[in-house]
C-alpha cells in the first residue's frame, strides 16, 4: 500500500511539474511546445512500466502493459506528427491518447477498486477518454495550445493526489475502523 501511495504522489507530482513548465515557458517556441508533448506520454509509459513492476510484473498487470506500450508509441507517433502537421497533429494524436489512456486507467481502477482510492482513478480515466475525444474533435479544427492541454495533466495529477492522499489517511486509521 505504501509503494502504490508513493507512486500516486509521485505520478501526482510529475503532472504539475509538466503543467508548470508549460505555463512557464509560454508562449513556447515551436520546439520546446513539441518535446513537452513528446514529453508527457513518454512518462506516462515509464510510470505504468515502474507501476506495473511493483505490483506483480508486467504479466499481472495487463493494462498498465499495454498503457505502457500504447504511451511509447504514442511518444514516437507525437513526434512525427508534430513534425509534420504542428500543433494539430500533436493534439490529434494527444488525443486519441488520451481517449486510450483513460480506459486503461479505468480498467486498472476497476482491477485495483478493493486497494482503496480507486474511485479518483476511475474518474480520472473517464475523464481522460472524454477529454480525448474533445481533443480529436479540437484537432480539426482551431487546435488548441499547450495552455489549452496543461488543465488536463493538471486534472491527472489532482486525481492521483487524491488517491495518494486517501491511501495515507486509510492507513493511518485505526486497525478496525470504518473508512468509506
């Protein structure tokens, strides 16, 4: 419990770091906005990878496999297609990301629901597969900046502070109490 806590603090803490240099670099040069986009499934995928690893390897953990495998790929699809379509190939393919990520994630707390905190993550997998399709939609048409991006990494790491956060309270409870 305590490794699955300190991991949602660290997933918690990676997002607002990403979410600050975005807004600390804005407006950013062209490629710096493009390693920042490159940058945030690239940490998704070690993040599942190290998630995956602690909780009984890469075979029990099925979902954060294939997250895992699905966010390097789209690290490397992100990277061409910002290339060669700017902004909008970058959030067309941020998108479509995002919408497989949030189910993932939603499996995954589905799986996980009795460990506790599950329900943030839940949420925030749902949250992540319809802020994708937005995305995709967005993609088409004025395709949205980075600013635009961060309240959704920002939204990820609220969630996994929440979860983090209730996992320290559950086990700081006494032996036999209640917590719902």
């Amino acid at each position: 419990m305590n490794s699955l806590r300190n991991f949602y603090f660290l997933r918690a803490g990676a997002a607002l770091v990403w979410v600050a240099l975005v807004f600390a670099s804005a407006p950013a040069p062209v490629l710096l906005a493009g390693a920042l986009l490159v940058v945030y499934p690239a940490w998704d995928a070690i993040a599942n990878m190290l998630d995956a690893l602690r909780s009984g390897g890469l075979q029990a953990n099925p979902g954060q496999k294939f997250n895992a495998v699905v966010s390097i790929a789209t690290a490397a699809c992100m990277a061409i297609a910002f290339a060669l379509h700017g902004n909008a190939g970058g959030v067309l393919v941020f998108g479509a990301w995002a919408l497989l990520a949030g189910l993932f994630q939603l499996a995954v707390g589905i799986r996980r629901r009795k460990l506790g905190g599950q329900v943030f993550m839940m949420i925030s997998g749902v949250q992540s597969a319809l802020a994708g399709v937005v995305f995709i939609v967005q993609a088409f048409g004025v395709a949205p900046g980075l600013r635009q991006l961060a309240p959704y990494a920002a939204f990820g790491g609220l969630y996994f502070l929440l979860s983090a956060l209730w996992l320290t309270f559950k086990k700081s409870s006494p032996a036999g109490a209640a917590v719902s």
